[in-house]
C-alpha cells in the first residue's frame, strides 16, 4: 500500500506544560486525529480521506463546495456566498460524483443553482473520501472522481453519552452552531445531529459588497441497532433548508429543501470467505424555489422545481483467497424532475399551481472490483462497471426518451520499491457516462460521453520528509460541452484531451515546526475546434508553515494562482462559462490556536489578510442588474473568524 502523506500538523502533545493537564493533555490526543491546517492526507493511491470536524485553515466551510474548495486541485464555481460548483482537475457537475452517507443526490434548479454541494453540512459528518480519476467503480462511473461525505457507525462497550459541539463567527457576520451528540449501550444508540449557519453579504477586496447572503439549518436522526459486534441496522432521517443571495444570475434560491430517508443493514464476518455484506435503500426529495423579490427588488416571478430520488445499493465483500479481496455489488436509481411557475400575487404561495413532470431517469448497475496481493511489494486491482440508464423527456408531446448500455473500468498496479520508502502506482481508466438532466435540458438527443485515461503516481517518505507525485493523461470522445452564445446549440459533443500534474511535500523543520508546499495544474484542449478546452483551471501552488507547541498551535499559508489566457469564449460547463482572461493573483492566511483542556480547543484566523480584490476563473460571472453581464464575481475581502470546539 502506498505510504500515506499528511498536510497535517502532529498531535499537540503536552511538551511544555506540566502536572495533571499535561498528562491529560498527552492522553487526549493519543486518541484524537491531527488539526487538519491546510489539506487532508493521502492513504492509498488517489485517495484522500479528511475529519471535517477538525480545526482547518482557511475559514471553517459551511457547505460542501466551500470545503472541497480547500483541498488541492479542486475549484469552486462561486455563486454568492454559498451553493458553489466543485470541480477536480478541471471537471464537475455530473463527472465529480457526490454522495452523502451512501445516498445519491441532485439538485432540483436547471440552471445549478443548487448543486449536490448545497445540501451538505461538513461538520455533520465523520469523514471525507475522495477518489481521484476513474479507478473505482464500486460508487458509479465517474471521469473526474468520486467525493463521499460519510458517518461512521457509532460503537458503545457500555452506557454513554458522547459527542461535539463548535461555534464560528467571523466577518460579515458569520455565524455558525454544530451539535452533534451519541447516545448508546451495547445494544444499540441514537445520534443526534444539528447545524445552523448565516452570513450576509460580504465585501470584496475593494470595498464592493457582493450580493451573497445566506442562511441554512439542518437536523439529522439516526436509530442504530446492534445486536452484535458483527451487526448493524440503522434508519437515518435528513431534513434541511435555507436561503441564498446569487450574484451570478438574476434569481435568488428562497426555498433548498430536502427531506432525506435511509436505511442501512449490515453484517461482517459471516463465514472465511464473506467478509460483508451490506443492503441499503433510501429516498431523497428536494424542494427548490428561486424567485426574483424576496432578496432583491425585481418582478414578482418565482420557480419551483422539485426531484425525487428513490435508490438502493446491495455490496457482498468477499475473499476468495488469502491474498484476493473481491467486492461484487447492485445498485438502482429512480430520478424524476418537475417544475412549476408562478407570476405576480401567486408567486408568494404555489398552493393549487400543479407541477409539470419535466424527465425521469432510471439507472440499473453492476459492478465487481478486486484486489490481489501478489508480494509484500506488489498489490493489482482491477474493476468493472455496467450501466443501464434510461431517460424520457416528460414536457414534449412525443414524450423523447433515449436509453444507454454503459461500461467502465480500470487496472491498477501499485508497487513498494525495496531498496529506498518509494511507493508508486500507476492505472489505466474508462468512464463512460450518459448525459445529464441539465445537458439534456440544453439539448436531448446528444451521445454519451467517455473518457480514457491513464493515471502515474510516487510517493516517498522518509524520516522527516515526505513527497507525493501524479500524472494523469485523458482522452475524451464526445465530450459534452455548453455552447452559450447567442444562437449556440446548446450542449454538443466534441473530442478533448487533458493531462495535468499534482504534487506535494511535506518538511519536518523541528520537533514543532514544519512546512508544505502543494501544486495543481490541468491543460486541456478541444480537439475538435482546435481551441483551449473551455473553464479549465489554472497552474495553482501553496505554501504553508505551520507550528505546533504544546497547547499553542498556529501557521500561515500562501497561496498562489497564475493567469488563464487559454480560453474559449461562449463556451462552458452546466455550470460555468468562460468570458475574458483573468489575471494572476497570490492570498496570505493566518491562524493560531489553544487547547484550553484536553476537549476544548479555540482556533482564531484571518483570510485574505492583504485584502486583495481577486475573482477565481473558474464561474458564470455576474448576470443581471446587481452585478453586471460578464463581470467576474470577486471572492470576500479580509476575513476574520474564530472558531471553539468542545468534545465529550
């Protein structure tokens, strides 16, 4: 397995202090993972997994895109101050998949307005998984990766309460609440779950406020019952909501909804060969309303589109072999879409508008991955995916519909070199996906697209120092492009290549003092038009130094983005168009912390600290009269936060 690599800083040991708190100190955070400061650590090839209930620089995210925006080679399409559009090596919407605690979920607005992304609150759960490229096929086909927010199974050897709470406030008027409390014996437990987050609309580097404020809640139940060490059957229940000021567009998002379903049986160690088995089924329904009045002054119009979400997912984990892990698996989706409208005094209540049924979409998939240990050294995986998906298109008379048989996989081999700590690994990936609601909705009858690539990484560790290293080449065929301009046909398949680099290392200066330095860079090109692939991000780096004391902690972290001058205007993503170059530009950020008893610790931090007026290029830009047609949307001025969290 490659060795893992860490943009963490060490555990706060007890170095300087002394007594009693020192040795609680000490065993609190034998326990407790690393302050996660500027990006999460790697654990296998392309995979990353993240606590987002960790202390993190920059500003503590209060959704998903805010978050994934802090990991290396990942962007945000910035919309306001909250529902922004992640991508990872120049790829999003439907490449980047997303699912919360095993659950899939889209968002209702055709024109992304509320992407998965906005229906996540970080803080409400344990871990973040991230596979980079098309090498898994276990969670869904998917070119750019795949982003699983996920809850852990809480486990109680006796009666007992546990959990955490933290608070956030910053500029702008930020303000957030988590609560996140277990209750359980032997037998079973209850998990309690509560966020709330507000900010109003912040200031950028020049003074100018930016139309973004936001307010959103969310309240998560879960029943687990366990009547062994072995087994587990829990039932979760989501429910959500909030509001949003957009900059982007001339809507704002006055309704995000979601009342979510699940339940989850699983059973380990069931006989030498069946490691796990694991059934789950879940419901997920989001009611979205946008509209032109509550947050601004505009006509009185709103929409509200709604979808439905029915799925299930059956996972058998076997072992045929000593040396041979082999996971074989099922899963099913339901997705329908509708959408009403309303005008003047009825856009105030929708009650006896009914919906209109928009498209549905039906998904049937099998899947098988192994892994084989060949030496201690050398370890193969392979994996293979088939999906049947099927569409119609409801508003048409004719009612359209287009089906697809659709196939991906990937073969990996990862080594461990003898003679030096030199981990590498390097695979070979298909995805081939099937056009989207929202491509579909620019245009029906467009083929599926499919990206081969092949992905070359290294990592190294040694003593205080450690390096990580990747390569990935892709070649598209029918990729899906948005045609935005004025008599543009909407979404058309071209040829396009990408290739790109990532790296990372990590020095151990002293015992307490240590630096990071990361970099990300993506070219991509339409081949078809013989033109710069539309929104792909430019060459990004960072450099961090960070000091961990015995209760004190603190860091800085620069970062710098280089000019994009290869564009191709008029052309885009579901979710981001490109428009004129943008320019260069370099942030500096701060933090500090204390650890006032082995559970509580205080982190306080400043972004942008020179208060530098940048837009980031990846995004719609401005549209409507708030901000103007083509503007680039500047991201917030100089921000302060402050941020305690308590564990029991």
């Amino acid at each position: 397995m490659m060795s893992p690599y860490r943009f963490v800083v060490p555990p706060v040991v007890g170095l300087l202090t002394t007594g009693a708190f020192t040795s609680a100190l000490a065993e609190e955070h034998a326990r407790l993972a690393p302050v996660v400061i500027t990006a999460p650590g790697m654990i296998d090839a392309g995979r990353i997994e993240t606590d987002p209930k960790q202390p993190r620089l920059p500003l503590p995210a209060h959704d998903g895109g805010s978050y994934l925006k802090s990991i290396p080679g990942f962007t945000t399409s910035r919309k306001g101050g909250t529902s922004g559009d992640p991508e990872l090596r120049g790829l999003g919407g439907s490449r980047l998949r997303l699912q919360l605690d095993g659950s899939e979920i889209l968002g209702g607005c055709a024109g992304r307005m509320d992407p998965p992304t906005a229906y996540v609150y970080p803080e409400s759960y344990d871990r973040i998984e991230i596979i980079k490229g098309p090498q898994s096929v276990r969670y869904g086909s998917s070119a750019a990766g795949v982003v699983r927010f996920e809850r852990d199974t809480p486990r109680f050897d006796e009666p007992d309460v546990r959990g955490q709470i933290s608070t956030t406030v910053g500029s702008f008027d930020r303000n957030d609440l988590m609560a996140d409390i277990s209750a359980g014996d032997q037998t079973g437990y209850t998990r309690l779950i509560g966020t709330v987050s507000r900010q109003d609309n912040y200031e950028d580097g020049d003074g100018q406020t930016v139309h973004s404020e936001y307010q959103r809640w969310s309240t998560t139940a879960i029943l687990g019952w366990t009547p062994s060490e072995r087994t587990s059957i829990e039932f979760s229940y989501d429910r959500s909501d909030g509001q949003a000021a957009y900059a982007d567009r001339g809507m704002d998002g006055t309704l995000f909804d979601r009342t979510g379903y699940q339940l989850v049986a699983r059973h380990y160690d069931l006989t030498p060969w069946l490691a796990e088995v694991e059934a789950r089924a879940y419901y997920n329904h989001i009611d979205h309303v946008m509209d032109e009045f509550r947050l601004r002054e505009g006509m009185r119009r709103a929409m509200n589109p709604d979808r439905r979400l029915r799925g299930g997912r059956l996972n058998v984990a076997l072992i045929p072999t000593e040396n041979t892990w082999l996971t074989v698996g099922a899963d099913y989706l339901d997705d329908r879409h509708r959408t009403r409208m309303a005008m003047q005094e009825q856009a105030s209540s929708f009650a006896g508008i009914p919906r209109q049924d928009t498209a549905e979409f039906e998904q049937y998939g099998v899947f098988a991955e192994l892994e084989h240990t060949l030496t201690s050294q050398d370890r193969f995986t392979y994996g293979l995916r088939a999906d049947r998906n099927e569409v119609t298109e409801l508003r048409t008379p004719a009612q359209a519909s287009d089906s697809n048989t659709l196939w991906s996989g990937f073969a990996r081999y990862q080594r461990d070199l003898r003679l030096m700590p030199l981990s590498t690994y390097i695979g070979i990936g298909r995805a081939e996906r099937a056009p989207d609601f929202w491509e579909r909705n620019r245009r029906f009858d467009i083929d599926s697209e499919v990206l081969n690539q092949v992905d070359v990484g290294a990592g190294f560790r040694s003593g205080s120092f450690q390096a990580n290293a990747s390569l990935f080449y892709g070649v598209f065929d029918d990729y899906i492009l948005i045609d935005y301009r004025d008599g543009g046909e909407g979404a058309i398949n071209i040829d396009a290549t990408q290739y790109g680099a990532e790296f990372d290392a990590t020095l151990q200066l002293t015992a307490t003092l240590s630096t990071t330095a990361t970099l990300s860079w993506v070219r991509a090109t339409n081949d078809t038009h013989n033109r710069p692939l539309a929104q792909t991000p430019p060459l990004e780096g960072s450099l961090s130094l960070d000091y961990n004391g015995s209760r004190y902690f603190a860091g800085a972290v620069a970062r710098g983005v280089t000019r994009q001058d290869r564009i191709h205007p008029g052309f885009g993503t579901i979710y981001s168009v490109d428009g004129d170059e943008t320019p260069g530009f370099g942030t500096m950020s701060f933090y500090g912390g204390y650890r006032l008893t082995p559970q509580i610790t205080a982190t306080a931090g400043v972004d942008n600290l020179y208060d530098r007026a940048y837009a980031e290029h990846i995004q719609r830009s401005g549209g409507g009269y708030l901000t103007p047609a083509d503007t680039p949307i500047n991201e917030p001025g100089r921000t302060l936060w402050a941020r305690i969290s308590a564990t029991f």
